[in-house]
C-alpha cells in the first residue's frame, strides 16, 4: 500500500472517530436537554394537579359549610318543635296534676 493511500485511510478513521464522538456528545445534550424539558414539564403538571386539588378542596370545604349550616336550620327547627310540645303537655299534665289534687 501507498504512503498516500495509509494517509487517506488514517485521515478517514480520524475523522470518522472525530463525527463518532460528536454524535456522541450531540446525543448526550439531547439526553440532558431533553430530562430537563421533562423534569419541568413534571413539576407545571404537579403544581397544577396541587392547585386543582386545593381548588376541589376549597369547594367541598364551602359546600359543606352550606351543608351544615341547613341542617343546623332543620335541628333549630325540630328543637323548637319538640320544645313547643313538650310545654303543650307540661300544660296538659300541670292541668291534669291540679284537678287531682282539687278532686281529692
């Protein structure tokens, strides 16, 4: 083989080695840029999902709050009934109590 011919081969190789590690590093960049990309795209998605979340949480807390508060109507409701029936027959049975007594 020629002088020429080896130096045509080792430039070849050198430069085949030279593309080789430059697609190597071009890959890992890609790698690295392409982790970080996700790594952000992950952190907006969660702080959404937090945000939604504190949302939902926030709306049940005030619908529950609405909740509660017409049931405590209906208690004040039924307790001032029960209340009111109570003294109609505390009335009945004073009356009831008061005739034995003059009847005796």
């Amino acid at each position: 083989m020629s002088l020429e011919a080896i130096r045509k081969i080792t430039d070849t190789e050198q430069s085949y080695q030279q593309k080789k590690e430059e697609a190597i590093a071009a890959a890992q960049k890609l790698v690295i840029e392409a982790e970080r990309g996700g790594k952000l795209h992950l952190e907006k998605a969660k702080a959404q999902a937090e945000s939604e979340a504190r949302g939902l949480l926030k709306e049940a807390e005030r619908k529950a709050a609405i909740h509660a508060g017409e049931l405590m109507k209906e208690a004040e409701i039924r307790c001032e009934d029960l209340r009111k029936t109570a003294e109609e027959r505390l009335e009945k049975v004073v009356g009831m109590v008061v005739e034995r007594i003059v009847s005796v």
